[in-house]
C-alpha cells in the first residue's frame, strides 16, 4: 500500500504553489510520505501527528527544514502556513468540519489547502475499522465540499488522484480536495 501511494507526493505537489520561502503543515504526517518531497521545496514542514514512532522514523530521516510536532491538532498549532497537505489523516478524524476550521484558521490569506483520502467505501477499506481508529468510510466529494466551505474556504476542487490496488483484490479510489483559505 505505501509503495502505491508513493505516487501520490508527486502527483501532489505538482498542483501546488510552491516556494522557498514558505512555511507548510503536513496532517498526519506519518513517516513522511509528503514532508520529506514537500521540504524540497519549501523552507519549512511541520511535520504533525500523533504517533512518536511514525515521527521518529521521520526524524531519522535527518531532513533539517522539517520539525516534527507530537501532537493532537484540536490542542492548537503553533504558526501560520502557506498550505496544508494531508494523505489518507482525514477520515481517522471524528469532527471533519472542526478541523478544517483549525486548518482555515492556520492558514494565511489565500493559503492552500490539498487532503488525499478515500471517496466513500462500504467499509472494506480498513476492515477493523473501530481497531484502526476510522471515524468515517470516506467522503462524498459534495459534502465535503459544503464543510470546506462552511469552514471558510473557497475554489474547492475534487481530482481523483490515484486508484488503490488493496490486498482484498478491491480498487479504491482517493481523491485530491484543493481549496483556498479566504482572506
């Protein structure tokens, strides 16, 4: 699975606006599936999530533009960012419009916002969905839409991204939600 979704970063980044001054958030951060390509680019990653592991392997990594942050995100963040990225974080958070809110609020004026996650699924993606902490079977690309604009974002865009070749013999798509921070 993570071979596959090595693809993702790429595909990713190439539809951003990036520079070597700006300073961005990579939700559920992991091992550094989007920090370590999106540190190429930047001046600075806050790498967030809530696993010491995974971001201890990060660490290791010894990429110095990206500090990692231990963390749950509802406990506040400590700066203003140019963008937000996330792959496949989103649907382990319980209050979606919550913490696109906090993302809106982090984000500078007209800041970028691009989440990789799952169109909605039967369940099967997961499997033990409780144990794996899921809070949502992926999204409708249309409710989503109408919580990224609630929470204040706008010119929010759905791409399917990638198709996920799962070991239960299952395709699943994920998408790519763009938007922009008003301001």
């Amino acid at each position: 699975m993570s071979q596959q979704l090595a693809v993702v970063a790429e595909r990713l980044l190439s539809r951003l606006t990036l520079n070597s001054d700006q300073h961005w958030l990579d939700f559920g951060a992991g091992t550094g599936l989007l920090s370590l390509p999106l540190a190429q680019q930047v001046a600075q990653v806050t790498a967030l999530d809530t696993s010491a592991a995974m971001l201890a392997v990060l660490a290791e990594k010894g990429q110095t533009n990206i500090q990692t942050l231990q963390q749950d995100v509802f406990a506040g963040l400590p700066a203003v960012y140019a963008g937000v990225v996330s792959c496949m974080a989103l649907h382990h958070v319980e209050d979606t419009l919550g913490l696109l809110r906090i993302f809106h609020q982090h984000l500078q004026p007209a800041g970028q916002l691009a989440l990789v996650d799952l169109y909605a699924e039967d369940g099967s993606f997961h499997g033990d969905n409780e144990g794996k902490g899921v809070k949502h079977l992926g999204f409708e690309p249309a409710e989503l839409q109408a919580l990224a604009e609630q929470a204040g974002f706008q010119a929010v865009t759905f791409t399917e991204i990638l198709h996920l070749q799962h070991r239960n013999g299952r395709d699943y798509p994920l998408f790519l939600m763009q938007a922009r921070a008003s301001g």
